[in-house]
C-alpha cells in the first residue's frame, strides 16, 4: 500500500520484470488468477477513487481492461463467483441502508460489462 498526503493506492510489482502496476483498490484475484479486481471506496467524499477496476492478463501482458468510477453509490465486497463474474454491493451514498448487488461479467470477447 502507497499512502499520500490526501489518497492511497495498492501498488503490485510484477517478479520477472519489476514493472509497477497501481491500483486504485485492494486486489483480489480472480479464482483462476487471470483477473484482478480493485474496488476503490469513498467513504468520506473526500475525492478519492470510488469505483472498480479490473486488471487481466492478456496476450500483451498485464492490462487494465475495465474502469469504472461510481457517482452515487459505494462499491464494496467484491466476491468472485467464476473467472469472468464477480458480484459487486453497491451501497447508497445517502442511505447506506439500502444496497444491491451489481454483476461483472466478462464475454467471450474479452469485455467486461457491470450490470446495475
């Protein structure tokens, strides 16, 4: 974890060739570690990232490959369910109470799609 004056970030080094990958939320890899996930809450409005972003590994390396940045709600509990769907809660910015579960999937192509 990299901390700033005013934001944080999850840093991940690749061991063969010490490239620095950041990440604006905690990693969690996917069951078959083709994936990895960041989820980036807001908790105080204070303008750091709140949203999901997702990293795979690719034909040309490592990549960022889904980036989402959420206005008004908090994305938390990432939970992977396979290698291409991961659930999401997304939790009311004013009535933290009230939430529901957002799905992304990733299609045969490649993409990834976050269905509200």
């Amino acid at each position: 974890t990299a901390t700033y004056r005013d934001s944080s970030e999850y840093v991940l080094v690749n061991d063969k060739s010490g490239e620095l990958v950041r990440m604006k939320g905690y990693p969690k890899a996917s069951p078959e570690g083709n994936h990895i996930v960041g989820v980036g809450t807001d908790w105080k409005g204070m303008g750091d990232f709140n949203g999901i972003q997702m990293f795979s590994y690719t034909p040309e390396g490592f990549k960022l490959t889904f980036e989402e940045n959420m206005v008004d709600v908090n994305p938390v509990s990432p939970k992977w369910i396979d290698d291409n769907t991961l659930q999401i809660s997304l939790l009311q910015i004013n009535n933290r109470r009230k939430s529901k579960v957002a799905q992304l999937t990733r299609n045969e192509a490649g993409e990834w799609s976050l269905d509200q």
